[in-house]
C-alpha cells in the first residue's frame, strides 16, 4: 500500500481489498441475531463497488505521511470503511421507491428488491452508527477521534450529503441555474468527498496548509464525478453501469447534460480535472494517487 512504483490499478486494486477485508471484519455476521437484518447489512455494503471514496482516504493519508506504519495504517483503513458504510447507507436510500425507484445497483437487485422495502430501510440506518463506531476505535489520539467524527456527521449531514439529496427530490422536473445545480451536488456528492480527503489527511496529521491543498483538489474533483455520472447516464448501457441507465432523463432530474449539453459538460470536467491537479502541485510526488484517482474518476466508464 505504501509503495509508488506500484501500477495504479494494482494498488486500488489493493485498497479495494483492504477495505473489503476490513468491513467485512466489522458488519456483524448472520450467526448473530437478528440474523435476517446482518444478511442484509452485508449484502448493501460487501461486493462490487469502484471503493473511489475509500480509495481517496488512503491516497490523502499516502499524500501526507508517505510511508504508513501499522497503526497509520489501521487508522486509515477504520476511517475508509466508515465512509463506504455510510456511503452504502445513502444508496439504499436513493434506491427507494419514494426516491429514485430503482431496482439495479452494482450490476445486481437494490436492497429493497431482493429483500424488501421495510428491511431495506432498516439496515441501511443499522450501517449509520455503525460507521461512527469505526471512526470510535481509530488508534489516534482522542482529539483527533472527535474530528473524524465531525468531518463525516457534517460531510454526511443536512448540510452535506441529505441536504443535496433535499435539494434534488424538491426539484425533480424543474430547470436550476448552473450556479445551483453546482451548490446542489457540492452537498450532495462532493461533501462525501472531501470528507474522505481530509479524513485521511488528519489521520496522518496534516497541517493547514497541506489540509486546504486537499480541500480545493476535493472540491473540484467531487464536483467533476458527479459531472461524469450525468455524462455517463446520459451516454451508456445499464449493464455497463451497474444501474439503470438513462434514469435522471426519464425522472427529469435536473443536470448538467440537461442544463449545459454534453459537450459542454465533457468541457466543464476537464476544467475541473485541471483545477484539482493544480491544487496538488505544493504536496509534490507524494500525491501521486490522488492525482492518478483524478485521472480514474475522470476517465471512468461506470
């Protein structure tokens, strides 16, 4: 994990089972009651999944502290698991039929298809605590414990991700301005986002200067994955996706193919794309993975 020279898709290929192996140590197993909820506990979070979110935490802590001892290490791999379940929570939410109604996500049936609307539900709020339970047992000091957990509750909140996801539903059918649809999925996916960076970046002690580099990489690239899924939504397969394809047209939610084109939207990514790896310019060869995820979420194809 600490090691540069390591091809990118080798070492997020790396991260990705380390995350992987590390929830699946922490969600409770179906030999514990109740048993049916545990099941699918584990079936929204374990499987197939980019990891992006988790992948930034680790990439933000290599940018800071390039070589990880065990604890650092640990550290990071608690605050990358915290974030995917509390991502995993949002997604089975979004699914829902009173959100987005939909029944495919990662290439297989959402939560509530396979099992039902009310367990649904219930796991994904089960996932919530269960990820400040993670932040809990970081092996770092206790001040730094307490950041953690207001760096996610806030990223994850009314004024991050739910107040984006607000935002979206009160408008579905209704045309925005650029400056808010931007100001929309700054809360809703780029708050996420940079929460996973500087979760990474306190874990490895980062100071001022290196934590507002990372904040303004997080905010142009936050912004430009969710440029890329209204792009991809509009330009490919469901099978390709892992969901259902074509879904903001059909529920007329606003974005920015509608809004702007896609052209214009291919263009704005780049822009932002370019804003991001100037921003990582004073932390040197140690931001190598996060320039390298810049590159992935940019050139992304699910």
């Amino acid at each position: 994990m600490n090691d540069f020279v390591l091809p990118f898709d080798q070492w997020l290929a790396q991260v990705v089972a380390s995350v992987e192996s590390t929830l699946d140590v922490y969600l409770p197993t179906e030999d514990e009651e109740p048993a049916f909820l545990h099941e699918v506990m584990r079936y929204a979070v374990l499987g197939p999944g980019k990891r992006v979110r988790a992948a930034l935490v680790y990439a933000s802590g290599l940018a800071c502290q390039s070589s990880l001892d065990t604890e650092h290490f640990k550290a990071l791999s608690l605050a990358a698991s915290a974030v995917e379940l509390i991502h995993a929570y949002s997604l089975v939410h979004d699914d829902l039929p009173c959100m987005d109604n939909d029944e495919l996500r990662r290439g297989r049936p959402t939560c509530h298809i396979k099992y039902g609307e009310a367990m649904a539900l219930l796991a994904a709020d089960a996932l919530q605590p269960l990820a400040f339970k993670q932040l809990s047992q970081m092996p770092v000091a206790p001040a730094l414990v307490i950041q953690a957990i207001d760096i996610l509750s806030s990223a994850a909140g009314s004024h991050g991700m739910v107040g984006g996801q607000v935002i979206d539903v009160c408008h579905v059918g209704q045309q925005l301005s650029l400056t808010q649809l931007q100001q929309m999925h700054r809360m809703k996916t780029g708050a996420m986002i940079e929460g996973s960076v500087l979760l990474g970046a306190i874990s490895s002690g980062a100071n001022s200067e290196v934590r507002q580099a990372l904040e303004d990489y997080a905010a142009a690239i936050g912004l430009a994955f969710q440029v890329v899924d209204d792009i991809l939504d509009a330009t490919v397969d469901s099978q390709s996706l892992g969901k259902t394809a074509g879904k903001d047209e059909q529920s007329q939610k606003p974005t920015y193919v509608s809004l702007m084109g896609l052209e214009s939207s291919k263009t704005f990514v780049n822009q932002l794309h370019q804003t991001a790896l100037a921003a990582l310019l004073p932390l040197g060869p140690q931001a190598q993975r996060l320039r390298e995820l810049a590159d992935f979420i940019i050139r992304r194809h699910y």
